[in-house]
C-alpha cells in the first residue's frame, strides 16, 4: 500500500503519461505483510555515490539498491537526471531507490564502442543552444537535433546574438541572415530563435516552452552558454558559467554534471556539461526523420539503390546543399557501424554463455552427474 500526493509533484514535472508507468513500477514491488511507506521522486542530480532528488517540496539524498543499479547498468540504462523514482526509508532513516520508473523519453547518446548512454530522461523540450561566435558549426546542430526523438520537441537557441556586430541594425539584419539560413537548412518544423543568454528578455522569448510542468534539457558544446541562460530563466545564479577562453572561443568546462532546477515561472530545466564528440543514439528512422528532405529527394534518383555519392541522375545531390548531404552520409556510416557493433556484442555474449553452458555439462558429465 503506498499513498501518493501527486499535486506537489505536478510543478517537478509529473504528468498523466506517467501514470501506466508508475502502474506498473508498482506491480513489481514484492507484497508486503506490513504497509510501508514509500515516496514518488524526481532525479535531479546523479553523484558517485549518492543521488539527489526532489518530492515536490525539497531536496532529499538517497542511494539506488545495489540490485536496481546491476540491472539497469546490465540492461544498458543506467539511472540518468529527470527519472521518476520509487523510493523507501531503512530502519535507519537511509533513503533507497527500488524501482525507477519506466521513462517516457531518454536524450541518449553512444559511445566510440556503440554503447548507448543516457543523457537525461522524461524531457518535453531539447533547447539546441549554440553560440553566433566561433560555436556556430550547422554541422554539429543537425548531429544535436537527432537527439530530440519520442516527442521531445527541438528548439534552436542562438545565444551571444548581442556580440555579432556593435551597430544594432548591422547586427539585426546579421542574425536573421544567419536564422533565415539555418531555417532553410533544418526545415520549417524546429523553431530557431536568438537570444542574448545574460539578458532577461531571453526568458521572455522562451517562456513558450516554460509553461508550469514542462522539463526543458540544454544542450549545446561547452562554452555556448546553457549555464548563462539556466541562470537568466530562473533569475538567479545557479550554475556557475566560464569566461570563454581566448585562443578558441571554447567555455572552460565549468558544468561537471547534469542538474535539474525549478524555475520561478513552474517549469523544470537541465543543464547539461558541453556534450563533445556527439555520436546520437539512433536508429534509420530517426535518421530519416531529421533529413526528410534527402528522404524525399532519394525517391526521385534514377536508381532505387542510390547511395547519393556520384551516381548520374541523383536527385539529392540536386537538391541538398553538399555539406548536408556529407553530414547525412556521415550519420549514416555512423549508425550502420553502431548497429554492426551492437549485434557484435550480442552475438558475443550468446557465445560466451554458450561455452560457459557446455564446459559446466562437461564439468558434470565428468562428475558422472550427465
Ligand atoms: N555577451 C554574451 N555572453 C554570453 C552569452 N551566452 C554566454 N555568454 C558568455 O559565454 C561564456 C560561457 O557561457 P556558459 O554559460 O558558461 O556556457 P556553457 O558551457 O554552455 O554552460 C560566459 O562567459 C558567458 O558569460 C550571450 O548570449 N551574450
Ligand atoms: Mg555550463
Ligand atoms: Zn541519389
């Protein structure tokens, strides 16, 4: 029997949606004679040793049952910040984590090896934050914007849009050159929006997506200005931001970890550290979904199986700028390399417990026991 107050949940992001998953989080607690209390609480900051999460009212620090973490590590997915947690005091007043609620949403990368890793969980909106300074590569914002899959909704913030030129019109004209551009390039269905991330009128572009409830994660390279803007929305410091470094215009790597923060106006945001090599985790689908316009251009080349390299009467090569197109064919190689390795693994794995199944009936059949 366990007694859930959702209303102080509600501004810490719980919804309806998560219903079915807490229905059946619950369903795997094993019966128990006695009633216990337990408590439904929000991830907000993942350490070594322990956790940090929230009830709606305050901070708490627990600690994930041994068992909990085995089997989510084994399973490729590990505890990450936005999570909905089942948890229960020890008889010493310890906090433990038991059950971690199904997510409805992972921003999930891969590692050099294909192993899946997830960013954080149960997000609404992925704010793509990328500087109008040396920061600003098309490139890598289409590699980012791959990440926001399973209903997170992907929005372009520009940020430092007050350093591009010190005349107000030349600087005007300047960044909606640059938005009408990048536009064009990823498609009309993602907003892409510029902002000075010290000035508070940023809050005011972005208060759409800060509506009460609503989990909002940064991401972007280091040095863009996610901290800044965490600070601006909520209105204080929270996070502490780095000078930009001289020689690269790179920020000094001052976020060390994901945390989830609660913002005056009811919604929730994650900053994020700089995401460096960012090698997305998906699959063809998500591929093509955020290059529909290759996908559509392919069904007009001449030949059904064309790869988009210097086939004769390529369509997408017509159509799609040749950077976009490299980057597309990039993703590609990418992702056919992780799915190669990912059935690597498996296929490994089952060999492994194979032998290890045939040199126990060895083992037996020598005892005289098979
Ligand atoms: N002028 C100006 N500076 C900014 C803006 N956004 C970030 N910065 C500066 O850029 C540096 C790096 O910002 P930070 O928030 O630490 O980047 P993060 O690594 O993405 O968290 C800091 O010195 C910020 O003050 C902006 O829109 N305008
Ligand atoms: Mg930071
Ligand atoms: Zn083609």
């Amino acid at each position: 029997m366990i007694e859930i107050d959702f209303e102080p949940l509600l501004p810490i992001g719980w919804s309806l949606a998560l219903a079915p998953a807490l229905h059946a989080a619950l369903g795997t607690l094993e019966p128990d004679p006695a009633p216990r209390a337990m408590w439904l609480l929000r991830l907000v900051e993942v350490h070594r040793e322990t956790l940090k999460l929230h009830d709606g009212h305050a901070e708490h620090v627990g600690r994930a049952l041994p068992r909990l973490v085995r089997e989510l590590s084994e399973a490729g997915a590990a505890l990450a910040v936005g999570d909905w947690l089942l948890c229960a005091r020890d008889s010493q007043g310890g906090l433990w984590v038991e059950r971690r609620l199904e997510p409805l949403n992972h921003v999930a990368r891969r590692d050099a090896d294909g192993r899946r890793h997830a960013v954080v969980s149960n997000v609404d909106t992925a704010l793509f934050v990328m500087g109008l300074d040396a920061d600003f590569n098309p490139r890598r914002l289409e590699r980012f914007l791959l990440l926001a899959q399973h209903g997170v909704q992907p929005v372009v913030v520009l940020t430092k849009a007050d350093l591009v030129a010190p005349e107000p019109a030349t600087r005007e004209a300047l960044v909606a050159d640059e938005i009408d551009a990048l536009r064009a390039r990823v498609g009309p269905a993602v907003p892409v929006l510029a902002v000075d991330a010290t000035s508070p009128q940023a809050a005011l572009t972005l208060a759409p997506w800060l509506v009460p409830g609503q989990t909002v994660v940064l991401l972007g390279s280091s040095g863009a200005g996610k901290s800044t803007l965490t600070n601006t929305l909520a209105a204080r410091s929270l996070q502490d931001t780095g000078p930009v470094r001289a020689h690269d215009h790179r920020g000094q790597h001052t976020t060390t970890s994901r945390s989830l923060h609660r913002l005056p106006g009811g919604a929730c945001v994650i900053d994020t550290p700089g995401l460096r090599a960012l090698r997305p985790d998906i699959d063809e689908a998500a591929l093509a979904r955020g290059f529909e316009d290759v996908e559509a251009l392919s069904l007009r080349c001449r030949f059904r199986d064309c790869r988009h390299g210097d086939e004769p009467g390529c369509a997408v090569h017509e159509g799609v700028t040749p950077d976009r197109l490299r980057n597309y064919l990039k993703l590609q190689r990418e992702l056919r390399r992780d799915t190669m390795s990912a059935l690597e693994r498996q296929r490994q794995l089952s060999e492994w417990k194979a032998r290890g199944r045939a040199g126990e009936l060895r083992a037996r059949m020598k005892r005289g026991e098979a």
